[in-house]
C-alpha cells in the first residue's frame, strides 16, 4: 500500500460502519473501512431485510387466506422454496448496491476511500493491524478509530445450539422447509416477529416461551394483548409466566420443558429459536490492550455520546450496546464523525428514536409509552383513537388497531410519544418525532392538512381531541377513543359533553 496513513479507520462494515465511512467522504477526509465478513451485516443477512422480506411474504399469505377462505376458497400456500428464493433475491440487490458502491469509490475516489477485508485489531490508538485469511497482516496507521463491530445473536450455555435443530436468527432462515412444529424461546421483539411470520405462513404449529406474564413486557397492555390475541388467534401456543427447565436435542427433535404455575411440562417439537437478544462483538479487537473500558453491563463497549475513553477512539451500533437498530447505528455513526471532523457539541439524542415491531398488526412507536408514565409518576395527558373511525383503514378493511399520543399535562401539551398499532402503522408516527426532537407542541399538527384519506390523519384527529375540536367526542365514542390525564396512576376523562 503506497500510503497507509488514515484520518480515520472504521472496523466494522455494518450499517453503523459503513454510514460512518460515507460521512467521512462527506468531509474529504481519508477513510480506510475494514470489514472481515460480508458489508450490510445483519442489516442485510440475517436481520432486518431479510427477516423482514419473510414478514411481508407471510403478511401476504394471511390476507389472501382471510379473503379466499371465508368464500370457501382451498387455502393459498408458498413454498419454503419460494420463500427463501425471494428472501435470496432481496439480499442480492441490496448486496449488489453495496458492491458496486465500493467498486466504484474505491475507483473514482482511491485518493481518499479504501476498502479492505479482514478482521481489524488495534495496536495502538493509532495503529490498527488487518488479520488476512490468505495473506500477510497489514499495519495501518490513523488519526481515529471508529469501532463499528456489531453483534451476534445470544446463546444459552445450557442449550445445545447447532443452527440446524436449535437455532438462532442466523440458522431459521437457512432451513430446506417449513418446520411442522416451532417453538420459539424469548417473546421480545424478535420471538414474538418470527412467531407471526410461521403463523402467518399457515404451515407451522408455533409455540412461544413467554418467561413474563404478557408478551413485550416493556410495552403498555393495550398493546401486548393484541398482538398476543392476535398470535393465539393463528394458532400459537404462548406459554405464560414458564420457565425453561431444560431443552435437549432427542432423536434429531427438540424436547423442551417448562414449569409454570407450579407443573412441569414436557413438549416434543421439530425445531427451536433462541431468541434471547444480541450480544456485542468485541473480542480479539484491541480493546484489552488499549485498556478501553466496558460499558455499565460489562458485556459492551462503555462510550461517553460515541466516544470512548480513548480520546481518539469512538464506539457505534450495536458493540456500544444501546439500543441495538439499524437507524440508531446509522445516526451514532454520523455522529461520531461529525464530533471528530465538524466539532459537533450537541450531545446525541435518544428520546425520539422511531422504531417498529413486525408483529400482527404492526407496532410503531417514538418516545415513552403509558408504561412508562406510571412507572415515573410523570404527570400527562393521553389521548387514544381506534383505527375503527379512521376513513382509511376502513377502506382497506384494516380496522383493528389505534393510535396513542402522550403529552405534557400542561397547556403546551408538548409531545412526549406515541405508539401506532395497525396497518401502515409506521408511516404514522415521523411528524411525532420531529416535534418531540423540537420540543414542540400539538398545534401545528391540528392545522396540517393531510392527506385523505390516509392513516395520518388519525393523527390529526388526536390532537384536535386534545384540544376540544375533534369530530367524534370521546365522551360519545367511548369504545373507540379516550382522551385522559393521568396523574398518580389517576385517570381523569378530559373531554365531557
């Protein structure tokens, strides 16, 4: 290499590496990325798209069989084959963006991108070794690092994993067929998501091992009792408040057990998913011997708003351990480059992070939920509207679902968050989390002029409930909406004819 000296070296060709290597273009600056696996990372294999890609195949396959079925129609099905085909094809193009991407930057601008492949290890902070499978080591020299490594699903030690049997994320797309039997370990997000998509599909008898009362424990009960309706509703068994005695490999199946309420049950299946959350990649990178330290659980990267203890060195995504999305690692990683090369003061903001469960129906949330307010006794008002008299999920015979605002309980009524359950529900809630980075209040959006008929304007209709100009009066409708303050654990109806 003619010049191995870097403004900035990235480990990690994630999202959060690669959106941190393209801000560094941005600034002209030179940037070496190292990547030892495949760029995308479990954006693109193994997570979001791919997982998401299954979701819309079975969302599809369930509202043809809702319509078909009802008129005494044969029930439609797809084939595994067909699945993973179209699952192939989606990580194929979003692979074949970034390849060419980078064949073309390190062509048109080699001057300042380089893209190299390798396992990225610091020597010092301002040297980085490059481990290479069938070649020598490269040593690079840098005035920063930003460290974007990852992570991998989590694993049991008393559960014998082999991706083919008992698998993780990284194994449950790689099967040759439909599993008759699936029982999934974990009802976070990403259990409760695979559980709707073999549900959904119609040819998998789907168990879920729910260690808390209610599936999602972080979310408010309105929520996690219709997505856990829903679930039943297709014919998943959710074992509540059970606890994993043991789960073994028996005759190329898997025996589980569980206790819950005091009995014990034993249940043969076909296959498993753990689903017990990520942890962070961040071993054999330098961090011992930099004397980095971890973050608050011991098991991250501890970072002060992206930047670790070593000045010069930046932690992002999911090896920093927050909050383990795409668009979170995307947004950390521009951060931190901009705090290096633009001298960016504002700390980074987590309080209007959008997210969204793909469940039955689908969850879009921003900020804190009901849950939370109790739990902190912060004083606010809410406002609550079924999607049943929203003119667009009428016409697309979607009415199952609602939007739920919260505010200060205040005249200002600044928006604090939200959460949209139902059809199009992610399309609902950006307006939401521009105001709530603004700190601004509900005014403006009673006065926007939306689309019609469209899910935003369900929106509107909250906030107009909030300040007494609704359409439908929640003291009328009161099945379908509620506008309230709660203060104390104390709800007080707001709206009286």
């Amino acid at each position: 290499m003619e010049n191995n000296k870097y403004d900035v070296v990235v480990i990690g060709g994630g999202p959060a590496g690669y959106a941190a290597a393209m801000r560094a273009i941005d600034f002209g600056k030179r940037v070496c990325l190292i990547e030892m696996g495949k760029v995308g990372g479990a954006g693109v294999y193994h997570g979001a798209l791919s997982s998401k890609t299954m979701w819309e195949l079975a969302q599809r396959v369930k509202n043809v069989n809702e319509t078909i079925v009802s008129v005494g129609r044969k029930k439609f099905e797809i084939s595994w084959e067909e699945v993973r085909k179209t699952m192939d094809e989606a990580i194929f193009e979003r692979k074949f963006q970034y390849s060419c991407h980078i064949k073309l930057l390190t062509t048109e601008r080699k001057d300042i991108f380089t893209y190299l492949r390798g396992r990225g290890k610091m020597i010092t902070p301002n040297r980085v070794q490059i481990s290479r499978h069938d070649d020598e080591d490269i040593f690079i020299d840098t005035d920063h690092i930003v460290l974007a490594t990852g992570s991998r699903p989590n694993k049991l030690s008393s559960i014998p994993v082999d991706e083919k049997i008992i698998m993780t994320s990284n194994g449950i797309e790689e099967m040759n067929d439909y599993p008759k039997s699936l029982v999934v370990v974990g009802a976070g997000v990403i259990g409760c998501e695979y559980a709707t998509i073999f549900s959904n599909f119609g040819r998998t008898k789907v168990y879920l091992i729910d260690r808390a009362e209610k599936v999602l424990p972080f979310e408010d009960d309105d929520i996690t009792k219709i997505v856990s309706d829903n679930l039943e509703k297709h014919g998943v068994t959710i074992h509540h408040s059970a606890q994993l005695v043991r789960m073994d490999i028996v005759d190329g199946e898997v025996e589980y057990e569980i206790e819950s309420n005091g009995k014990r049950e034993i249940i043969r299946v076909e296959k498993a998913l753990l689903a017990v959350g990520r942890v962070p990649n961040i071993e054999n990178i330098g961090m011992e011997e930099l004397g980095i330290k971890r973050g608050r659980t011991g098991k991250h990267i501890g970072d002060d708003d992206t930047r670790t203890n070593i000045p010069n060195v930046y932690a992002v995504g999911d090896c920093s351990g927050r909050i383990m999305l795409v668009n979170m690692g995307e947004i950390e990683a521009r951060h931190a480059i901009e705090k290096i090369f633009d001298n960016k003061q504002d700390r980074l903001s987590y309080d209007n992070i959008c997210t969204i469960m793909f469940l039955e129906p689908e969850v879009a949330s921003v900020g804190i939920n009901e849950k939370y307010c109790l739990e902190h006794n912060v004083p606010v008002k809410i406002v609550k509207l079924d999607y049943s008299v929203m003119t667009r999920a009428i016409a697309m015979r979607k009415t199952e679902g609602f939007f739920k605002i919260i505010v200060t309980n205040d005249e200002e009524m600044k928006i604090l968050g939200m959460r949209a359950v139902g059809e199009h529900a992610s399309s609902a809630i950006q307006a939401v989390a521009l105001l709530i980075k603004t700190g601004r209040g509900i005014a403006e959006l009673s006065e926007l002029i939306h689309p019609h008929p469209s899910i935003v304007e369900g929106v509107q209709e909250c906030v107009r409930m909030l300040l007494n100009r609704s359409i439908f009066k929640s003291s009328v409708f009161k099945d379908k909406l509620a506008c309230y303050s709660l203060v104390n654990g104390v709800k007080t109806p707001l709206q009286r004819l």
